[in-house]
C-alpha cells in the first residue's frame, strides 16, 4: 500500500491500513497457538469424527474445494501435517473452478504441490469427495473427461513420491482443508503458510487434533 502512494500517486485509505493492521497484529499473537498446542492433550470420542494423524514420517494433505453457485466465486485449500499433528504448510487458493470435483481435484495437486517442494516423499492424501478418490485410485476418470488434464497432474506426482495413499475422509475430518477453500473464496485471493498457520484457521486446527463441542 505504500507502494502505492509513493510509486503510482495513489491515494492511501486510512481505514484499509488499520484493517489491515489490525489483521496483521491478530496474525502474529495466535501464528504459534497450534504447533506450541501439547500433542499429548488429544482426547478421543466415538461419537465424535476427528482428524488422525499419519504414521512417523508420514505427511498427510487434507484438501478441499469450495464455490460459490450465485457470484461464481471459488476456492481451494489444502493442508499439510506430520505425525504429531504440527502445521507444516498450506494453502488457500482463489479460483472459478466449475463443477465442483474440479475444484476438489487443483485442491489435491496443490497439496501434492506443496509436499514436493518440502521434499516431503511419503503422503497421505485426504478428502471428502469419493468420485475423486476413486479416479485416482483407479487411474480413471471414465466418462468424465474434463477431470483428465487434473489426473494426469496428479499420477505424475503419485510417480514423484515413494509412498501415496489417496483416500476418502467425512467433511467432519477434513474441516481445515474446507475453512482454508471458504477462505479464499472469501477474500478473493491466494495465500501459502509455511510452518505457521494464519489466525483464521488457528481455532479450526486446534479442533482436528483435540475434539469441540458440536455447534449449530
């Protein structure tokens, strides 16, 4: 924004620079809530269906997709952690993607996106749409043609890993991957978190690893 002012003569909001600032400070104080959160105060409930975490040096990739039918707005998100439940990365991603399982589908080549440059080699993949798990797993998409160009991407990166595990998770297990899709289909950008996940999803994070009472 200053940028702006000073490089092309425009002109500064005042209230978009304390929304702004106030965005950024909310960021940093809860940026560490998550990772600094004890592993060990995990609780389990059978009534209840929650994140799990892979095996030791394992990662697993939670996506989504997201869109809007009224302003054709949508999103993608994915992201990524480690045996202990720790944010590694992620990533909310602005886009038109339409039908729906295409979205699904760049949200998972985003997470498999994100663990190669991270040399992460051995990954579970996780998301709620079966039509696209079983494309995969299949190495098919049938009568789906438009999902072709996605699933090549994808069997190209199956090849990079040494290990790849594509499977179905209910919505109620992938609600991080889905809050950073809502993200992006909301402030209508794109964003990547390494090591650190943003204030917004650090309360939805929190809940994949340590159960929260159910809300309306």
């Amino acid at each position: 924004m200053r940028c702006t002012a000073i490089y092309k003569n425009g002109i500064v909001n005042p209230d978009v620079v304390i929304s702004n600032d106030n965005f950024s400070s909310l960021e940093w104080a809860n940026v560490k809530l998550v990772n600094d959160s004890p592993t060990s105060t995990r609780v389990s409930s059978s009534n209840i269906t929650t994140w799990k975490p892979p095996p030791e040096n394992f990662t697993k990739i939670n996506s989504d997709g997201a869109w809007d039918p009224m302003t054709k707005n949508g999103g993608t998100g994915t992201i990524l952690r480690d045996h202990s439940g720790h944010f590694l990365a992620g990533g909310s991603y602005f886009n038109t993607y339409n039908p729906a399982i295409e979205s699904e589908a760049m949200a998972l080549i985003q997470g498999c996106f994100l663990a190669a440059r991270l040399n992460k080699l051995n990954v579970i993949c996780e998301c709620d749409c079966k039509d696209l798990v079983e494309f995969v797993n299949n190495q098919d998409c049938g009568e789906s043609w438009r999902l072709n160009p996605f699933l090549e991407d994808l069997l190209r990166f199956k090849s990079l890993f040494s290990n790849f595990t594509c499977t179905w998770t209910p919505r109620e297990a992938n609600r991080s991957a889905d809050a950073a899709a809502k993200l992006a289909k909301q402030r209508l950008l794109s964003q990547e978190w390494m090591n650190y996940p943003p204030a917004s999803l650090v309360s939805t994070l929190r809940c994949d690893v340590q159960p929260c009472p159910q809300t309306e």
